[in-house]
C-alpha cells in the first residue's frame, strides 16, 4: 500500500526536488520564494515534514529530501508529466492542464494512474500507424 501525504507536503517536496535540481541547494528563502509564502509558514511545515522522515533539515541550514522523500517527489512529479500529457492529448490548452494536472496529481489513487498510463500506451502503441490521432484531432475540431 502506498503512504498518502497531504497535498501541501507534496508540493513542498517537488519544490524542494525542483529548487535542489536548479540551485544544488535548498534554502527556507527559496522555498518561500518560489511557493509565495511567508519565511515563519514555511519553517512550520518543514518540521512537519521533517518528522515524517521525508527531509533532513538544521534550523536555517540546507534542506535536503530523504531517500523516501525524493521518491515522493519524483512519484508526484511523474504523475504530473502524464496528466499534462493526457490533457493534451485532449487539445486542453496548457495553462489549464498545468492547474488540472497539478490537481489530478494529488487526488487519483495509484491504481487509477497505473491504468492510465498503461491504456495511454496502448492508444500510443496503435495510434501511430492507425491514422486514429488524425481522426481523434479532426473530430475534436467539429
């Protein structure tokens, strides 16, 4: 069974994932920067978040995930990746599918994405000699 957090901790974890990717490291200030929210708000969940064991975090120092934070953060990222990618299979504009796929991504069970990303390959894998993703775009266009 897969631990569920709340979409907050998520977030901060792909922030965390997204800051360390650019920077190499991790501040409070970056993190607050880059989700909008004050300095004190952003201390106050990373002790929340560091008693879950998802980061290793000193008071005013680096802000590092934890193996299964990083797992977390990678997981939710991925999920992100198919939803946009569905959406726009399905002609949504982007800056929509960003927000509905940042929302889908903290509300599906695993099993729900699972299939979907299973039944995406399949269309993919008989899509491409079929002319179906021709059909598909003019019929969205009626």
């Amino acid at each position: 069974m897969v631990e569920e957090f709340t979409r907050a901790v998520e977030d901060y974890l792909v922030t965390i994932l997204q800051i360390s990717r650019d920077k190499g490291v991790v501040r409070n200030k970056d993190i607050a920067r880059s989700l909008g929210i004050a300095a004190p708000s952003v201390s106050e969940m990373l002790d929340r978040i560091k008693s879950l064991g998802l980061i290793e975090h000193n008071k005013y120092g680096r802000i590092k995930l934890t193996e299964k934070g990083l797992h977390i953060a990678k997981n939710v990222e991925e999920r992100r990746k198919v939803f946009i990618n569905f959406l726009n299979l399905l002609q949504v504009p982007s800056k929509i599918a960003e927000n509905d796929a940042h929302v889908l991504e903290h509300s599906l069970n695993e099993i729900t994405v699972r299939n979907l990303i299973k039944f995406l390959n399949f269309l993919k894998d008989r899509m491409e000699d079929s002319g179906l993703i021709e059909e598909w775009f003019e019929y969205l266009g009626e």
